[in-house]
C-alpha cells in the first residue's frame, strides 16, 4: 500500500496524467476531427471527386481500427505503450509529410494506410484505459474532461487551418497539421500506465464514495459474446452513431454547396465540435449521477433536433450554426458514451479487450460512411440526402438505446424486489444494503444471475 495516498487521495501525478489525456485526446480526435477543411483543396489538387478525396480518409481509418484488436493484444502480453507509441508517431509523421507531397491519388491511398496504422498505437482507445487505471472515482466526469479536449482542438484548428491554407496552401498547412498532432501524444509517453508503477493507488480507491458504488462503477459484467444481444446492439449502436459523426467531417463543403462562404462552413464545423466539447463535460457528469443510458438518452434527442436546424436553415446563418452546435453532442457518445457503455456492460476486466472490438467497429463506421456521404454527393450533387441519412441512423440509435433501457429496467425492477425482501435492517453498515442471507436469497440471487446471462444469450 502507498504512504504518499492511502485512501487513494488526488496527487500532482494524477492531474499530469489527466492533463497527458487531454492533449492527447486534442491530438487523437480533435485534430483528425477538423480532417474535413483539406478535403475540397486536395480533390482541387489532385482533380478528383469527393468520393475518391475521402478515400484515403476512410483507408485510414478502416486501418486504424482493425489493428486495435493487435495494440489490445500487445497490453495483454505486458508490452509497455511507451516502446509502441514512439514507432507509431514517427510512421504517422513520415505518412502525413509524404500525403502532403504526393499528387497521385492511389499514393496517397497507400500513404493513408501507412499512416492509419501508426495511428493505430497511438489511438485514443489507450486514453479510456489509462484514465481507467487512474481513476476510480467520478471517472465519467474526469474521461469527459479529457475527451472535451478534442472538441477545443477541432474548434480551433478548423478556422485556424482554413484561414492559413488561403496564404499558404494546403500542402504546407498538411504538415504543420501533422506536426501539431505529434506533438499533442508526445507527454503521454512520460506517464506511468498505471498508479501502482510508481506506488500511488488509483484516484478514489478505497475512499467512502466508491464503496457506495457510483452508478458508472455499477457494472454488469456480462460475459462478452459476439452474437450476444448485448454485444449486437452494442455493435450496431456503435456503428451507427460513428457513421452520424462523419457527417461532420462535410460539413465545411455542405455549407459551401448551400451557398454559404467557405468562412460559413469553417464556422459550422467549429459550432459542432463546441457542442462536441460541451457536452463532453456534461455528459460525463450526467452518467455520474444518472447512468449512461439516460445520458444516450438525452443527447440522441438533442442531436435530432440539431439535424432538423440545419435541414431548414436555407440561407439563414444563425439555424445552421446553432443546428451544427447541437448535431455535435453526437461526438459525446461517439467517444465518452460508448467508452463508459462498454464498461457498463461488461465490466473492467473485460474492457481492454470488448473495447479494442468497438473500436475497429468506430473505424469501419467511420470508414464506411465518409466515403458513402461523398458518393451520394457526387451522385445527387447535395448534401440533402445525407443529411436525411444521418438523422434516420440517430433515430435508430434511439430505439436501440430505448431497447437496452427497457433490458435494464426489467433487470433493476426484479433487483428492488430481491432487495426489499431480503433487506435486513438491523445489518445496515455505512449507509449501504446489507441482504439477510436466507436459502430463498441464495435462490433469488441465483434466479437474477441466470435472466443477466440469458438476456446476454438471447
């Protein structure tokens, strides 16, 4: 046990590390979610259709996410990030310089892939697993902060990045891109991996709060299986609300294909990473107190409406800043929310690996669906019937979400029946439930453990 935080008090230790994760959530996300500005000057460059232009992105990401799986098994076998990450950034910062140089489109294609799997071993999924080993306690609100980060850093290098390619150009400012990404994952090669390297227990362990089980620590450890119902809506969910969010890497040509000026779109994609970095924060909090379902729940319904917005915004600016504003809650469950649902579901010891999963579906997600928003505008010369595709997987999502909601209604009603019946008052420690141990207890509690695992069979 450390001397330096016992109880599992906050250290300097513990805010380097959460400060590590908020700029390399800056780097890993928000950068690459302000990818979008180069789009329209690279298919001018290299005289190409939107779809061919976002190609290479959705290479890229493919790529990204189905090496996940291999960095997930590198951690299993106790390999340490620090000898993974620096062989990642360098194969990320060659790639990009040579993308920024080329003026063939299957090169850049070839490059893309170079650079995806480089990104692959720097990837944010090691955020939400270091954050995890760090902090116990309100650890929806500290992953939140950090994930906010990539909201601030796609709000400003949006404008920043339009306004330097006009003198510049976007080659140089291709590189200048790369180079600040770099530099935004390097601190996180000097933190420990976890507290107990360097003697330090985790933020909350041990401590009052925890041992009431806050309901983001409230996990179900469901046994993961791939064609679980829990595992498919999970899946599905996950696929979905990352094709949403790659609506945003358009936004900038949407507005400009409207009839708003190319300063117009830089602004609508910086309005949607503010509500990107807003509710980030706010989600976080909102799972700490009232679970993730609900925090699905409510910012699905908020991003409907932001869709809607921007649907009739036809030459009126302020509906389509504030429509954008709003879509962009959507980035908080593409991140924050399936991060704390896949530990919802399946508990810790089983993340690393579930989350490693999810993550090469955000990448086939992502993949999949920037490169159909620029096919169907190639083909309807719009963004119209995108957009109207965007808002129709958001409503699926809601009735996925309102299905697991109702799974863990049922589970919770049976759960209050099993407490007061066994409840015994005279057993009351700490302010938490003690059960009367009873055979009917036993085979109440039996009964309740076999529904969890049959709902995850079905």
């Amino acid at each position: 046990m450390s001397k330096t935080n016992p109880h599992g008090e906050m250290t300097k230790m513990h805010i380097f590390v959460l400060a590590a994760g908020c700029l390399m959530a800056w780097g890993t996300m928000g950068m690459l979610n302000a990818y979008g500005v180069f789009f329209t000057p690279m298919g001018e460059t290299l005289h190409a259709g939107r779809a061919a232009v976002t190609l290479h992105y959705s290479l890229r990401t493919l790529v990204t996410g189905l090496s996940s799986p291999l960095v997930a098994m590198l951690l299993e076998k106790k390999v340490s990030p620090r000898k993974t990450m620096p062989i990642g950034l360098v194969l990320y910062l060659v790639s990009s310089i040579l993308i920024s140089r080329s003026h063939s489109v299957i090169l850049v294609d070839i490059l893309a892939i170079a650079a995806g799997f480089g990104l692959a071993l720097v990837s944010y999924m090691l955020i939400t697993i270091i954050l995890g080993n760090w902090f116990h306690r309100n650890l929806g609100t500290f992953t939140g902060i950090a994930f906010a980060f990539s909201g601030i850093g796609s709000a400003i290098a949006s404008p920043v990045m339009t306004r330097l390619m006009e003198s510049l150009g976007y080659q140089k400012v291709y590189v200048l891109y790369a180079m600040i990404t770099t530099l935004m994952i390097v601190p996180t090669l000097f933190i420990p991996f976890s507290p107990e390297n360097i003697g330090l227990k985790p933020y909350g362990d041990g401590q009052a709060a925890v041992q009431k089980r806050e309901k983001t620590e409230d996990y179900l450890n469901l046994p993961y299986k791939m064609l679980s119902f829990a595992a498919i809506i999970l899946s599905v969910l996950t696929i979905l609300i990352v094709g949403d969010t790659s609506l945003n890497s358009h936004l900038p040509s949407l507005a400009i294909s409207n009839g708003f000026s190319a300063d117009t779109g830089a602004l609508l994609l910086s309005a949607s990473m503010i509500g990107n970095l807003t509710f980030k924060l706010i989600l976080g909090v909102i799972i700490d107190k009232w679970g993730v379902i609900k925090g699905f729940i409510i910012v699905l319904l908020i991003s409907i409406l932001g869709f809607g917005l921007i649907l009739i915004s036809k030459g009126a600016v302020l509906p389509l800043l504030a429509g954008g504003y709003l879509y962009g809650t959507i980035f908080s469950l593409g991140s924050l929310g399936l991060t704390l649902l896949t530990r919802y579901l399946y508990g810790n010891e089983q993340y690393n690996k579930v989350y490693a999963r999810i993550t090469m579906m955000t990448s086939i997600g992502s993949a999949a669906f920037v490169t159909i928003i620029g096919g169907l505008y190639d083909i309807f010369g719009s963004y119209r019937i995108p957009m109207l595709l965007g808002l129709l997987m958001e409503v699926v999502s809601l009735i996925l979400i309102l299905l697991l909601a109702a799974a863990a209604l049922l589970l919770a009603a049976t759960y209050g029946v099993y407490r007061i019946a066994f409840y015994s008052p005279n057993r009351r420690q700490n302010d938490d439930y003690s059960l009367a141990r009873t055979p009917q207890m036993d085979v109440l509690r039996d009964t309740i453990t076999g529904m969890i695992r049959a709902l995850n069979d079905v």
